[in-house]
C-alpha cells in the first residue's frame, strides 16, 4: 500500500481519511483487528506518534475502538459504519455537483458522463 500526503491538511487527518475508506470500502471488516500502531507507522513511513493521532481521531469518530490486551478494532456497529458511509458518499458527491456546476455542465450531461464511466 502506498501512503501519499499533501499539504492540503494535516498528515495525521490524511492518513484517518485514508483508513476511514479502507473500513468503508470493507478492505478492514466490522470487528477486524487493525495493525499496530507502529506497523502502520512503518507503512506510511511516519512518526508514531502522527499515527497515534490518526487513531485518536478514528475513535472520536466511532470508527474504531481498543480493547484491552488486543488492540484496535472495527465498530462492530453497523449503524456508524453506514453513517460515515452515507456522509463520505455525500461529500464526495457536493464535491463533484460543485465543481460540475461551475464548468457549466448540464445535468443531463452529468449523469451521462456517469453513467459512460461508471465501470471504468
């Protein structure tokens, strides 16, 4: 896997970013057991305490959570797993609408180009 960041935001909310999509994708399934914080840090080539940071924010998002004498864990809650999916799914979406809107693309348009990508 390689770990690529910018300075749009800081690397510690990069990295939550990119494990949050790796939860919602099911690449880590609900109840799966997430690598150790410095074996994380070792793949993305950061400091471990960045990636404890990371962690820190997938908790305060309800992503993840420790559990004593085995570590980081999926939510094996459905419910806040669909949530962010559904808020990750609209972001994305209000993301792209604004920038269509703002080439001048018509709706009809949009949802061609959709539609003549979506397997790509």
């Amino acid at each position: 896997m390689t770990w690529k960041f910018d300075n749009s935001k800081p690397i510690y909310i990069q990295i939550a970013d990119k494990i949050e999509m790796m939860i919602l994708s099911g690449e880590y399934k609900s109840g799966e057991s997430l690598p150790s914080v410095r074996d994380f840090a070792v793949q993305a080539s950061v400091n471990p305490n960045t990636m404890q940071r990371a962690m820190q924010e997938l908790e305060a998002r309800g992503l993840i959570f420790v559990q004593r004498a085995v570590g980081r864990l999926v939510t094996e809650d459905k419910a806040v797993i669909e949530k962010c999916l559904n808020e990750k799914v609209k972001s994305i979406t209000l993301n792209y609408l604004n920038e269509i809107k703002a080439l001048n693309i018509k709706k009809d348009d949009a949802v061609k180009i959709l539609n003549e990508n979506w397997e790509n």
